[in-house]
C-alpha cells in the first residue's frame, strides 16, 4: 500500500528530489520530467500540512510518490500528518533511543505505540473506506526514517537501529559536520570519519540508509556504497539554474547599448 517502502522492501534504490516551496505545480512538473520520488520538506521549507497534502496530491496525480519530511518528531506533528495521508516520514534530528522510541510510539495505535485515534475520518484511511486501517494497515505501510546528523546520534546509532519500527537512517550531512564545528566542511576528515562510523554500524545492524548528494560524495558515490534513498536535487536550485541560464541566453544577445 506504500509504494515508496515496498519499493526499498524489493531492494530498489531510489533517487528523490526536494520540494522545498510547497508548490503544487513545481511538483506536478518535476515527477514529469523525471523525478518520480519527491520529498516534501516540512522542517526547512516554506508551508504547513495543509499545503503538504496539496503538493502530495499533485505529485500522486502525475504518477509520483512523496515523502514528507516533518519539522520535528513531537506526538502533535507526527499524528497531524498520519492523519492527513503521509506514510514515508523523515523525522530530523534524532539522537539517542529514548527519542527513537517515542518516535515510533507516536506514529503507532495503542497495542503498538499511543497514536490518538480518529481513524474513520481522516484522509489516512481514504476518509473511513479503509476499514482495517487502524487495526492492520496503518504501522504495515508505514515507512519510518529517522535523520542521524549529531555526533551524539553517532554514538548511540546502534541502540537506534535497535528500535523495532526504524525501517532507515538517514544521514544529514552538513548538520552532523556543524556537530563538531564543522559546518560547511563536511569533506574534512572529522565529519568523512562520522560518515563511516555511520556506515559502518548501519550495515552491522542491517539497517537501511538515505542521504542527500554532497559531502564530496555523487550519485555514484552513493549508489556504490549501497545507500537506498537518496535526495539531490531541489525545486529552488532548479528554479535558480533556469534563471541563470535564460539570463545568461540573454545576456549573449545584449545590444551594444546594453539594457533591457
């Protein structure tokens, strides 16, 4: 029922793009033209959950699948967008078992977790046509990430893999290197350290890992080192490039006078 997990369950690896200005239509065009997995950013990018599911409804109209990225993992936040439909949730900065433990209570009904219950209403369940939702289905589609970008993380990254529900960890590589006064370096060998002990223990704990292009590290790069869910490319970066490149376009065919 969640096409993005059972996609990661039969072992693909997915490429997913950033929607950070919670537009519709910059949705819609990015799943045409490639970009099948968005992931809708609730932590840093503009709008609220109401503007979330509108970019989700775009994407899943042209064929796509999103991933909601949640401002921060309180109980309020996580059911509020269960509620609305959202099944792939990257929760941010995540540092030690307590948290990932409350975490995966709040996204799950009692006899699992403390979830609140309204399920006959709400959108998760196709507004009450699902009738097993709460019962079956609601932790079953479930895709549970839990973002790894503190030194302290790192330290307690087994006790987190640990935690029945985690389904992925997912590496934020520029707040992790800020974690030991490196932001902005994160090719350095401090943060490149971090990474590997990441790397390393996740795949001691058979856990799955996402992050973003960077660090000194491409798609290839990634791919190579067996990560399943990678982020690159943003709706404001891409908006940016086709700016500057019309600009420059035009600029090649300035008049002599100049002006425009």
């Amino acid at each position: 029922m969640n096409p993005v997990k059972q996609r990661l369950q039969a072992g693909e690896r997915i490429g997913a793009a950033w929607a950070q200005l919670a537009s519709p239509d910059l949705a819609e065009i990015m799943v045409h033209h490639g970009w099948r997995t968005i992931v809708i950013d609730g932590e840093h990018g503009r709008g609220d959950v109401d503007d979330w599911v509108a970019v989700a409804r775009a994407v899943e109209a042209a064929g796509g699948e999103v991933v909601l990225r949640v401002p921060d993992g309180s109980d309020t936040v996580l059911k509020r967008v269960l509620d609305r439909g959202f099944r792939s949730i990257i929760v941010p900065m995540v540092n030690t078992v307590a948290q990932a433990e409350a975490i995966v209570a709040s996204c799950r009904y009692p006899g699992l977790g403390r979830r609140g219950y309204c399920a006959p209403i709400v959108r998760a369940s196709d507004w009450g046509a699902r009738t097993g939702y709460a019962r079956e289905e609601a932790a079953e589609e479930l895709l549970l990430i839990l973002q790894c970008e503190h030194v302290e993380a790192v330290e307690n990254l087994s006790g987190i893999c640990a935690v029945p529900g985690v389904d992925m960890i997912f590496i934020g590589p520029n707040d992790l290197a800020g974690s030991i006064d490196h932001i902005e370096r994160m090719e350095e060998p401090g943060p490149q350290a971090l990474l590997k002990r990441i790397e390393t223990t996740a795949g001691e704990a058979g856990m799955m890992l996402g992050t973003i292009v960077g660090a000194g590290r491409g798609w290839a790069d990634l791919w190579a080192l067996d990560y399943r869910f990678v982020v690159g490319s943003n709706d404001v970066a891409q908006q940016a490039a086709g700016a500057r490149a019309a600009a420059a376009a035009r600029d090649e065919g300035a008049p002599p006078t100049g002006g425009y």
